[in-house]
C-alpha cells in the first residue's frame, strides 16, 4: 500500500492529511499552540471530589475542570501521588525510580476519597480533548509513548500488543525487554517492534525513561495548573505511530516543520529521512496535490459512491446515523439479493473510510439494504470488520440485527473532524444578487492599489479563481504586468481552485490575509 502524508501549515493551524493510494483516510487539524491535546502531562489540583459519581474534578487551567474517575486513577496512584510531592519539595536525591518504594496498589472497588482530597496536586494525562461544553477526561496512569514501546512508570508489567500474531516473537520481545526493563517501569511493547532487535528497544527505553525524568524535574517547585509537559505535535505523533516501509511520501510547504521532521525521522528511521520533501510549487500544497477536491467531495450530509450508490450521515447528540441508499444502481441480471450485497459491500468500505476520515465515536448505527439469506448478511459483517482493521482507534462491531442495522462503538478522544463544504456565496453574501462581474478586474485594482500607495505594503500575493489568474495573467504585456509598471511593485498572483468565480483575497508577506 503507498502512504502519503501532506501537510498544509497557515498562520492558525496545521492541517494533516493521510493518503493511502491516493485516496484521503485521514484528516486531521491541529492548533498552532494547542494545549489539552491527547498525551500531554499536567500538574492539577482537585477541586471537587464526587462521592456519588466515584470521580474527582481537577483544575489542569482550562476553562471547565478536568473528570477524573475512579477507575482512571490506575493501580499504583499512590505511589504516583507520593512521588509527585517529593518532586515539587524538590527531593531530587530520593527520585531515582530504582531506590523508590512503591506504595500499596489501590482496590478496583475502592473510593475515590480514600484516595484524593480537595486542593491535593496530582499529576495527570490528557486522556480525552474537551468535546463540545465537556472539559478534558484525564488519567493519572501516566504513559509515555515511543517508536516501539511505552513506558509506564510506578509499575513492573511488560505487555505486548495484541495485534502481533505470532507467538514465538511475542515471547522473545517479552523476554527482550524484561532483561533491560529498569526497576518500576512497566513497558507495553508496540506492534512495529516486530522484527526489532534489542538494540533499537534499548535505545527507545532509554529515552523515554529519560522523559520521565525530564517530567519529574520539571515538578520541582511548581503550582498547579501547570502543563509539565507536551506530547510531540499531531504530526510527528502520526509518523511515530504510522512510519512503515509502506509510508513514500511526506509533503510539508512550511520550511520550520520540514527541517523539524527530517530531524524527527532521522531520530527514528534514518533509512526513511529522504521521504520528506518540501512543497514549493505556487499552488497551494492541498490544490497541487489533489486533497482540496477529495475534502469537499467527501464531507457533508450526502456522499456520493462510484456507481450512483449513496450514504447519508447524520449526527446527533448521542449518536451517528448512516443510511445506505442505491440510487439509481441497479444490474437487471442479478437478483434484488445479489444487488443489495454488492451495494452494501462497497458502502462498508466506504463507510469504514468516513470514520476514520471524519474521526466520528461513540456509536454508530448503519441501516444497510435489506438483505434476506444469513449468508450474505454474514459476508457483509465480515468485510465491515475487514475494512475496520486499517483503523487505529478502539472500535467493536456488533452483527447485523433482525432489522438489518449494524451497530458500531468507536473510540472517541478528540472533537470530531468537521469541514463545512456548502459555503455562502463570497460574492452575493446570501442575497443572490452580486455587482456587475465586469466590475472585478476594477475593483482588485483598486484594492492593490490603496494597498500599495497608502498602505504601503510589501510583498503582497494576491489570491483569484484560476479563470480570474488566467485572464489576468494571459499575454506577454499581460494585466498583471500592467499594474506592476503602473505602481512599481512586484506582486504574486496566484490561482486558488476553492476559490469562487468572484472571490479574490489578499495576503501580506506572513501569508496572514489582509481584511479588506
């Protein structure tokens, strides 16, 4: 399979798309300076201890508290609470994970407030992003994720991942790592370290013990809310976790996060350095590359499959519905049973790829076309697993029940990814009406122009539909040229294929765009 990955960073945010044959799979947004993300450290106080709920409120700093239940404090939170008063009273003698003595490990019955009280510091992990009007879902079973494994401090359990098969290599990773495990650190190995040998999983051990270090001299001294430390950005993370022989491409068009990768992957697999490639075309990286297209075709309400076969999405509060339709498909030598199969079959690949794409959790209800023999509802189960299997989050896949529905449970750790694809018109506002098209070569004149002399900007790019580019960039004294000589400055004018027939924008030398 040949993996892609494209990166589009702006001023605002990065946006992150996962190709796999050409087609997009994942999308994925990130903030620029965005806390509370999956994986980052925090040092909180608890505000509220909730008998009735068996969880506590913590205050990471954000604007509503964090929920920590009972169930998330993990086994050794008491070693973990003891540990992080030594740290912030700045005992740096005692901190060594080897001379540490654990504390007795909490019931899985227990309470909550036989082990938390209010204003008590307690470090913890983003586990879950705020979501709509919910604050973060934290931890305190602290991990810290690497190429091939994870460490987890206060306990002694080596684990491997389930998805490596066979059994042979599961016992000689476990072996492996039990003989360069340091004392009270569990260590769960990852699926790519299949294959790997001891050196690469030391080296990995190392340095994630040495982050945990890092984690605790940072509490010296501290008051909480405070972030103690940062998972990696959204974009090395995916390529930690994804980087296989499989993965071609990376495209990046911001200079700062191509030299930030390439010294990431050199970090993890020199052998793969070179697959990091800088975009430089004039064309914005999401349009030259074809994902601009696949986003809007992709998202929205309606979502067309090849052949006339459509899936409607709808959202609610406690739930995602999609419905399965045909259209107009239909092949007269099959029978209703054989042209229902084949339609579901296809909508499940398509249905498996819109999870991932558009990041949807919690539960998901399919209405599939009615199909009679068990056979074949059998069939349609299993390709739904299949296609569900490229997918990394947690998900379970019930059967189709007697009404034909399939149901699906997805594990949800970040707001879902949502583009809005029906735009108001740029040029009428809503209204339906627009001023004269033969007044837009005109106006962008004007614009430029008090750009130019009165604001007295340089290094402007003008952005326009590709036909607006076209027209005003055709001859050899073209338009653009003119207004060059005219107001004796260069500009950049480039064609936007998400632009409108009558949109234009421009943009200062920070890529920031100028209201106008």
């Amino acid at each position: 399979m040949n993996k892609e990955l494209i990166i589009d960073s702006n001023s605002s945010e990065i946006v992150i798309a996962l190709m796999e044959d050409k087609q997009l799979v994942e999308l994925h947004k990130e903030k620029k300076n965005n806390n509370y993300s999956v994986g980052d450290i925090y040092l909180g106080k608890v505000k509220k201890i909730i008998s009735g709920l068996n969880a506590a409120f913590v205050d990471v700093g954000y604007e509503k508290d964090a929920f920590l239940h009972y169930l998330d404090l993990g086994a050794q939170v008491n070693s973990l609470n003891k540990y992080t008063k030594l740290a912030i009273a700045g005992k740096s003698k005692i901190l060594a994970m080897e001379n540490f003595i654990l504390e007795k490990e909490i019931e899985k019955t227990g309470k909550i407030n036989n082990v938390l009280t209010a204003n008590q510091p307690v470090l913890v992990q983003i586990a879950k992003e705020p979501i709509s009007t919910k604050g973060p879902r934290i931890t305190s079973e602290i991990s810290i994720a690497g190429r091939y494994l994870v460490l987890v401090p206060f306990s002694d359990r080596v684990s491997v991942s389930q998805k490596i098969k066979n059994s042979e290599e599961k016992n000689r990773l476990k072996r492996l790592v039990q003989s360069i495990r340091p004392k009270n650190f569990g260590v769960i190995v990852r699926t790519v370290a299949d294959g790997k040998m001891v050196a690469d999983l030391d080296n990995d051990l190392r340095s994630l013990v040495d982050k945990w270090y890092s984690v605790a001299s940072k509490l010296e001294n501290s008051r909480p809310p405070k972030i103690i430390q940062g998972e990696i950005n959204r974009t090395s993370a995916i390529l930690r976790d994804l980087l296989t022989p499989e993965f071609n491409h990376v495209y990046v068009n911001d200079t700062v996060i191509y030299d930030e990768l390439k010294e990431y992957v050199q970090s993890i697999a020199p052998e793969k350095v070179d697959i990091i490639k800088l975009h430089k075309n004039k064309l914005p990286i999401f349009d030259h590359l074809g994902v601009e297209k696949q986003i809007k075709s992709s998202f929205g309400k309606i979502v067309s499959i090849r052949g006339g076969t459509y899936l409607i999405i709808e959202h609610t509060e406690a739930l995602h519905v999609i419905d399965v339709n045909s259209g107009h498909r239909m092949n007269a030598e099959n029978s209703q049973e054989s042209n229902a199969l084949e339609v579901n079959l296809e909508a499940a690949a398509e249905i498996a790829r819109q999870l991932r794409l558009r990041d949807m959790g919690g539960i998901i209800v399919i209405d599939f076309i009615d199909m009679v023999e068990s056979v074949n509802r059998r069939k349609l189960f299993e390709k739904m697993k299949e296609e569900m299997k490229k997918d990394r989050a947690k998900h379970n896949i019930l059967p189709p029940s007697k009404f034909g529905l399939v149901q699906i449970t997805r594990q949800r750790v970040r707001t879902e990814t949502n583009v809005e694809i029906l735009e108001k018109c740029p040029a009428c506002g809503g209204s339906g009406e627009i001023v004269p098209s033969i007044i837009i070569v005109d106006d962008i004149e004007n614009n430029l122009r008090y750009l130019i002399q009165e604001q007295n900007e340089k290094n402007l790019t003008l952005r326009v539909h590709p036909y607006i580019y076209a027209y005003l960039t055709k001859g050899l004294w073209s338009v653009k040229l003119k207004w060059m000589f005219k107001y004796k400055t260069k500009f950049k004018l480039l064609p936007s294929l998400s632009y409108h027939f009558l949109e234009y924008h421009f943009f200062n030398k920070l890529d920031d765009e100028i209201k106008m």
